[in-house]
C-alpha cells in the first residue's frame, strides 16, 4: 500500500471529537423525538441535544479554521477518486453547520431558548422571533438534513474502507494512530 500522510494531531482530534458528537447527535435526536411527550427524560434529552449541538457548531468553525490552515492531500488517490472526496468533504462540512443552525433558529422560532446543560445562566439567544411557521419550516430542514447526514457519513466510511481494501491505499491511516 502506498504510505499516505497522516494529518497533524489537531485535525484528528478535532476529526474524532466532531465525528463521535455528531453519531451521538443523531442517534439521540431519532430516539427522543419518538418518545411520548409526557416521558421526563424526553426534555433532559432535548436540552442536552441542544447544548451539543450548539458546541458542535463552534467546534466546526474552529475544524474549518484548521482545514484551512492543512489542507488535505489525497495521495495515492485517482483524480476522479479525489473530486468525489473533496465533494464529500465539503458536504460533511456544510452538514455540519446545517444541522446545529437549523436546530438553532428551530427552536428560536418555536419560542425556546437554547439552554447549556439547561443553565439559567447560560442561555443561548434566540437568532429570530417566535413564528410556528417557520418553526416548522426550520424542523423539516433539520429532519432532512439528519438523513442526508446519515447517509453521508456511511458513505464516508464506505469510501475510506473502498480505498482501503480495494484501491489499496490506506487513507485511514491518515486519521488513526
């Protein structure tokens, strides 16, 4: 295989961090939203959801910086090969500023405060006016945008894996000690 460079660590880091947020994000945002609404940890859920969320949004701010301060090489990697990673790359990065902002302005527009760790002190405030119109239209995007993101990530590790085992070169490695 040939030997690919391994990003800085704060890219994986930043890499891991975000990956292991946004799983977690979107496994716990399919639960709570089909727990009853009288079900007490359904709002505990919520709140945590939000406050991640929120962090997931600054922490792709500060990977975006990083990204552009190390910029990818895709070694080893045909040319059409390279087009699609970028593609995909930039997908996972509007994604994932997508899903925190329409979350943001849907709970903006519903009338809730994003609370950190469900904190009076700590309230996040709200980006538009209350206005169930576009409350729903903010959640539908958000709905949306988790399948897309769903279906983005598989095949990102889908990809990774192809190059891997089929195209033998270990872009893996990249991300992993």
């Amino acid at each position: 295989m040939p030997v690919v460079t391994r990003y800085k660590l704060s890219m994986r880091i930043m890499h891991h961090l975000i990956a292991l947020l946004i799983i977690g994000l979107l496994a716990v945002g399919l639960y709570m939203t089909g727990l009853d609404k009288k079900d007490p940890s359904r709002m505990q859920l919520y709140t945590l959801h939000k406050t991640f969320g929120w962090f997931v949004l600054w922490l792709a701010v500060i990977r975006v910086m990083l990204r552009l301060i190390h910029k990818p090489k895709f070694e080893g990697l045909s040319r059409t090969w390279e087009i699609l990673a970028k593609i995909g790359h930039y997908g996972l990065y509007a994604f994932m500023f997508i899903m925190p902002m329409s979350g943001w302005l849907m709970s903006s527009a519903a009338g809730y405060n994003v609370k950190l760790f469900g904190s009076e002190a700590l309230i996040i405030p709200n980006l538009i006016a209350k206005n169930k119109e576009m409350a729903g239209f903010f959640k539908e995007i958000h709905e949306i945008s988790a399948y897309i993101l769903i279906a983005m990530i598989i095949g990102h590790v889908l990809a990774a894996l192809k190059h891997k085992y089929c195209h033998k070169v270990n872009v893996i490695s990249r991300m992993f000690p």
